[in-house]
C-alpha cells in the first residue's frame, strides 16, 4: 500500500485552508497532510495546532512564496516522514472524494510509477467533462502535482529562490530531463479555480488588437524574471523568454506605464540570473 503525503501551503486564508483540509481528510485513500505556513498573520498556525493536532506543520518565518514553501515543504517530508509519494496542493485547492484513490493504481502500474502524475484540475465544481486515462503532458502545475520519493532523491526539492511563479514548470522539465514522464490523469480531479485569465483586458490601438492582463508590480516582476531563469536553469534558450518579455513591455509601456520600470528590472534580473524574494508583495 502506497503512503501518500498531501503538501499544502498557505499564507494568510485560513477559510480556504479549512476547506483544503477537509476535502484532503476526506478522501476515500488514506493521505496524510503536511502544511507549510508562510508566516500568516491570521493565526493560521494556532488553529493548525488546536484543531488538527495530527497534522504535521512547518512554520516559515517570512513568507517565502509558494516557490519557498513547496521547496521547504519537500525537502521536510523527505527528510522526516515516510510517505512513498507526495501531493503538491494550494490552500484553495479542494480533491474530489477519489482523488488520491484513482491516482493510486497509476502509482502502482509499471507504465507510470517512474513519472509525474498530475490531476485534472476544473475551474466549476457544478460541471466537467469526462476524461479517464493517462495523458501525457509537457509540465504540470504545483495543484494535485504528484511525486514519488524516489524522484525527490534523484532531483532533488522543487527551487525555493524564484518566490512565485515557474517553479513547477522548472521542476517539471527537471524531471523530464532525468527520463521521468508527465501526465494528467483524468480519474483524479480537483476543483481550483483558475485565475491566469481574470481581469484580462482587449484592448485596441488602431488596427492592432492584443490582450493584456494587468498585475500588481511585484507579480509582473516574478512572472517575467522567473521564465528567464526557468530557461536557464532546464538548459533552454533564453530567447523565446526574451521575445515574450520584450511584446509584454511594449503592451505595458501603452497601458499601464507606470509598471515599466518594474518590467525592464525583471528582464535584466532574468538575464543576469537574479534570484531570490527581492520584491515583497
């Protein structure tokens, strides 16, 4: 029987987290949960303690991102608890009942215990298509990303120095670099809403026509310098990086100038390999 670990990490959304919770304790296949905490201000870890003694619990002492508390969070289930795999989740991040149960027999077929197994995530808890089997994938998010721990020994945690965004994608290409494969597995489904396209504006200059989705300036910083340095750090070229950063800055030189600096900052960080939480959110 495979002991399976879920990884949650959380910052300042208790509610959520609550959710989370119930709907890992829940599960039909027996998972244990690890929650990492990145220095919440909402009493996150006193609640923890109160009401899930059981749970194991890391408590940061800055926030570190999501990128920091995966890597913490591994790192630690690695090195103290004695799960054959793990899950990556989100605080706001809810499985399905079988969830962990329908990605068990995948964990135990010779075809794909040496991969990644990834659930299917749906943005509507009201509604989804049917999907079932295993289809393989380029990466994964760090939602209902499943790991053995034999690939953790072999390649290590995910990278805690990007902060947000890319970090999945880095681990996902590392593995895929030490012959692991990766798929999504249509049986195992979590509801996580999907925010990439929230807010996204259509805008129009004459003839031209593009999409833009405003961020705060310390997302946008992440997001561009962390492509370039996933790149760098999976042996790709650095250029479609580049080129990308290059038709973000131009949409945001036209509508929403005042994040120019923060763009150019985060491409010339990404080029020069700058790494680390230098911009606090």
């Amino acid at each position: 029987m495979k002991n399976v670990c879920a990884i949650v990490v959380t910052y300042n959304r208790q509610a959520s987290l609550e959710k989370c919770i119930q709907a890992i304790r829940s599960q039909s296949y027996p998972t244990d949960i690890l929650v990492v905490d990145n220095a919440s201000t909402d009493g996150t870890p006193k609640y923890i303690k109160e009401m899930y003694p059981e749970i194991s619990l890391i408590q940061l002492d800055e926030n570190l991102g999501g990128a920091g508390g995966f890597s913490a969070g591994v790192k630690y289930a690695r090195d103290h608890l004695s799960a054959d795999w793990y899950v990556l989740l989100d605080d706001d991040a809810f499985m399905h009942h079988d969830c962990v149960l329908n990605m068990v027999s995948y964990m135990n077929d010779v075809n794909y215990a040496h991969s990644v197994l990834i659930s299917r995530l749906i943005d509507d808890a009201s509604y989804f298509e049917a999907e079932r089997g295993a289809m393989p994938v380029d990466k994964g998010t760090f939602v209902g990303f499943f790991i053995s721990s034999e690939m953790v020994g072999n390649i290590g945690e995910p990278k805690g120095d990007y902060f947000i965004y890319w970090d999945d994608a880095e681990y996902s290409y590392r593995a895929k670099n030490a012959s692991y494969g990766i798929y999504r597995v249509g049986e195992s489904i979590i509801e996580h809403k999907d925010w990439s396209g929230r807010g996204q504006l259509n805008i129009r200059y004459g003839p031209v026509k593009f999409n833009y989705t405003p961020l705060a300036g310390w997302r946008t910083y992440y997001l561009i310098r962390n492509r370039f340095l996933c790149d760098s750090d999976s042996g790709h070229s650095m250029w479609k990086a580049g080129l990308s950063a290059l038709k973000y800055l131009l949409k945001t030189m036209l509508v929403k100038p005042s994040n120019t600096v923060i763009v150019l900052k985060a491409m010339l960080h990404g080029v020069t390999g700058r790494r680390g939480k230098l911009i606090s959110p």
